[in-house]
C-alpha cells in the first residue's frame, strides 16, 4: 500500500509539475511568509481576510525607515 502511495505521488508531481520560473516561485514563497508574519490577520470560514490597520501602519513606517536611502530628496 505504502509504496503504491509512493508510486502514485511520484506520477502525480510529474504530471502537475510547476513549470513557473524560479524567480517567480521565490517572490511567492516571500509573499506566504510575509502573510504568514502578520500578527493580527484572521480569516473568516467564508474566506474574507481582516487585520487591524494599526499593524500595517507600524509595518509601513518600518518599511520607509528600513529603504529610505533608495530615496533621492529632490
């Protein structure tokens, strides 16, 4: 049984294979985890998101001070 499973799985990943570019699979997996980090993201069974908007300020602003030196003061 547990070698027909093996079997089976091994078929079904070459068959479903992601053929995406690996930068493309990167930015994903870097998406995921970014929402994975979000502390106050719930999910309802009916799949609608909410966060408090509080938490995206205080990431925002880190954000700005982290990659202020890509910004040229005009």
């Amino acid at each position: 049984m547990r070698m027909m499973l093996k079997f089976l799985s091994r078929i079904w990943n070459t068959i479903s294979a992601d053929r995406r570019p690996e930068w493309e699979k990167q930015r994903e997996r870097e998406f995921i985890e970014a929402v994975n980090s979000l502390k106050t993201l719930k999910v309802t069974p009916g799949g609608r998101m909410s966060i408090d908007p509080e938490e995206i300020r205080e990431q925002v602003l880190e954000a700005r001070e982290r990659l202020k030196h890509f910004v040229r003061k005009p």
